[in-house]
C-alpha cells in the first residue's frame, strides 16, 4: 500500500516540474517592448502633425483631469507605431505625446502640404 502511494506523490510532482517547465517557456517568449519617446508642446491642437498619418483607434479617460488620452496607429501597411496624446493635468496647455516603436517608412509628403509652416520633421 506505501508503494501506492509514493508513486501517486511521484507522478503528481512531474506534474509540477513539466507545469513550470511550460511556465518557463511562456516567459522566455515575452514580446520585447518597442523604445518610446515622449515629447511635451505647448498647443492649442491635441495633434501635432509630425509627418506620419495616424488612425485613432481609441481614448481612455484618464483620473484627474478632464481631458481624455488618445490612442493613435500609423496607418502605413507594416507599420506598427503607436502613438498616445494627452493633456498634462496640472497645466491643460501642454500636450504630451508618446511615441512607441520606430516607422519603417519615410514620413508622407502629401502635395498639398508641401506649404504646411507647422510641419515637423523626425528622424527615427
């Protein structure tokens, strides 16, 4: 009967080791996080054109002020930038805005803006 026993207790420790083992490999394949950059201006406009074109796919109210963050994609095929814009809460005027990742194109050059005065343009 002891026999028994020991080799239920046996069993139910391999459980365990190969259930850490599978632990360990989920682990080892986190996604590595995309370098950010985060830029504060002073702006009446939410969204500063920087040279890219940008899809908002969401906004998040965010506690302690009454401005909402936004949540922005590049619309370029491939690329997976985002970008969050948000309003600092204890000065309403400064826009700060996070960049997460770096494009794998050149920024749009679109004919009709080729005249914008606000046009930014980075190097990532």
């Amino acid at each position: 009967m002891g026999e028994g026993l020991g080799s239920k207790r046996q069993i139910g420790d391999n459980n365990l080791a190969i259930a850490a083992m599978k632990m360990k490999k989920v682990k080892a394949r986190r996604k590595v996080r995309e370098p950010r950059f985060c830029f504060k201006t002073m702006s009446d406009v939410d969204v500063l054109d920087d040279g890219y074109k940008w899809r908002k796919y969401g906004q998040k109210v965010v506690k302690n002020t009454q401005h909402p963050r936004s949540y922005y994609r590049c619309t370029q095929d491939n690329c997976r930038v985002k970008k969050r814009v948000e309003r600092l809460a204890e000065d309403p005027r400064m826009v700060i805005t996070t960049y997460e990742g770096r494009h794998i194109h050149s920024p749009w050059h679109d004919v009709d803006d080729s005249n914008a005065s606000s046009q930014l343009d980075f190097i990532w």
